[in-house]
C-alpha cells in the first residue's frame, strides 16, 4: 500500500509522473479521482513523517493539478487540505513554498475559501509571510488575497494578524511580492474594520509608494523587458484599486491626498492599459478628484 501511495506521487524514469492526467482524457481522469480518493488519506497520516523529497513530490503534484478547476474541488473533497495545511510547517523551504502554492490555486475556488478557513489555512499563511524566501511570501500573499474574497474571511485574516504583516510586505522593494500584498490588502480593504486597520498600520505609505514606483516606471518604460512592464502594469493596477478601496471611508481621504497619490493616478488613469486606467478614475472618482484624461 505505501509503494502504491509513492507510486502516485513519484516520478518514472521516464519522468513522466503517474500523477499527471493528459487534458480531456476521461478514462484517466477517472482513474486520478479513483487514486486520490483512495490513497489520500493513507498519504496524509505518512507524508507529515515522510523524507523531504516525498513531501517535496507530493505539494508539487497537488500544486499542479490544483490549478485545474474541476481539481480544485476534487483534492479538498478527497482530504487534500489535511495534507497540504501540516505542510506549510515544514522545515524546509521548497517543501513551504509549494505547499504555499498549492494553496493559493486552491483557494480561487469559492467554496474552498470557507473550507481552508476553517482547517487552518489562514493562520499557517499568515506566518508564511515572514518568510525570508521570496518565493514563499509571494504564494502565501496569493493564498491570502484569494481567501481575503470572501466576506467571512476579511475579518478572520484581520483577527490572526494579517494585516501588519501584509503591510511589512506591501513596504518591499521587491515588485513581485508587493504586487501580491497589496492585491490582498485590496481585497481585506472592503471591510469597514480592515479599512480602518489598514490604516492605523500605516499601510497607505507602501502603497502610495507602489504606486509612485508604477507610474514613474511606466512613464519611463524605454530599454525595460515585457516581464518588467508586466510587473510594473501590475502593481499599477493593483495599488490603484487598493486605493480606490480605502478611499471609501471619508476619514482616509485627506491622508491619501496629502501622500500624494493623485499624482500618481492621474499619469496610470492616462495609460494605455484599460485594466489600469479604470482603477485610477474610480480611485480619483473617490478622492472626488475628477480626470479629464481617459
């Protein structure tokens, strides 16, 4: 039974994995549900004592196929977050940052925001954020920002010490990671209580600041890679919407005014992306700030 449950996660020599399902293939399709939902649980008791390499398998696996929808409900059905939770503790780095991505591809699904609230998702990802790996803050970020969607959650991440640690992050040079902390922070903002917390922490400066880095960078975007623009587009966008989410409260106004953002969102509300410049109207349209570009 234990090299049946290895055999599902562990690679061939060919190095084709007998976990991957080819796309539309119905007959292994079944065959993946069948193994899963009678190997899972067996794996679950042994991976948390299992060698690195096996749990290292075993979240890579999970994390790949977690981005499939129809996986999404498949895995936490069958038990997955039993496994993928305890795993987030792990001594090793790539053993937490998959599990962290596993987790976030999870939780795009609605229904299993609520779930992996209630297995402890939330406070395993909250303490993934002081990570000093890049890769694990950005997917534990993700994660967060993905379960900070449901309304139930927002105060939950909030009551576990979310909110400061996403703000430590949002503060990072690091572009990729910032993206990921504000886009949770975003999403926690709408919430009356995490507006207010938001902001208490002094998390209006990162962001103002991603969005001054933003619009600098993409005024002068000449010489920069695709990949650079990309992330430069990105956290645009997300620092936008985070503010036009905080300036919902009238009390934020006159601070985000004065740390002068609508600068900054009235170079993003004339660029040529309209992802990016319907986020800085409505965050104007807020600050009662009305654009006459775009």
């Amino acid at each position: 039974q234990l090299a049946t449950m290895m055999n599902l996660f562990r690679k061939k020599e060919s190095k084709k994995s007998e976990f991957e399902i080819e796309e539309d293939d119905e007959e292994k399709d079944s065959e993946f549900v069948k193994s899963l939902q009678v190997n899972l649980s067996r794996l679950i008791a042994y991976a948390e004592s299992a060698d690195v390499k096996l749990q290292r398998e075993v979240a890579e696996k999970l994390a790949n196929e977690a981005v499939k929808p129809n996986r999404q409900v498949q895995i936490v059905e069958y038990g997955g977050l039993k496994l993928l939770v305890p795993l987030t503790k792990s001594k090793d780095q790539e053993v937490q940052r998959l599990a962290a991505h596993a987790l976030a591809n999870l939780s795009v699904n609605a229904d299993n925001q609520r779930l992996m609230a209630e297995e402890g998702a939330i406070e395993c990802l909250i303490q993934l954020l002081t990570s000093s790996n890049e890769l694990i803050q950005r997917q534990s970020a993700k994660a967060l920002a993905n379960l900070g969607v449901n309304a139930d959650n927002k105060p939950r991440i909030a009551a576990a010490g979310g909110i400061p640690k996403l703000i430590a992050l949002a503060s990072t040079s690091l572009i990729a990671v910032k993206i990921e902390a504000v886009a949770a922070l975003a999403n926690l903002a709408v919430n009356d209580n995490n507006e207010l917390e938001i902001v208490k922490h002094h998390g209006l400066e990162p962001i103002v600041n991603g969005t001054m880095v933003a619009a600098e960078g993409l005024e002068m975007c000449d010489g920069r890679s695709d990949k650079e623009i990309g992330l430069l587009e990105e956290l645009g966008t997300q620092c936008a919407r985070a503010l036009r989410n905080l300036s919902v409260n009238p009390a934020n106004k006159t601070e985000i005014t004065s740390l002068g953002a609508i600068r900054h969102l009235l170079t993003l509300v004339n660029y040529p992306n309209e992802r990016i410049a319907q986020q800085a109207r409505r965050a104007l349209r807020n600050l009662e700030f009305h654009a006459t570009g775009k």
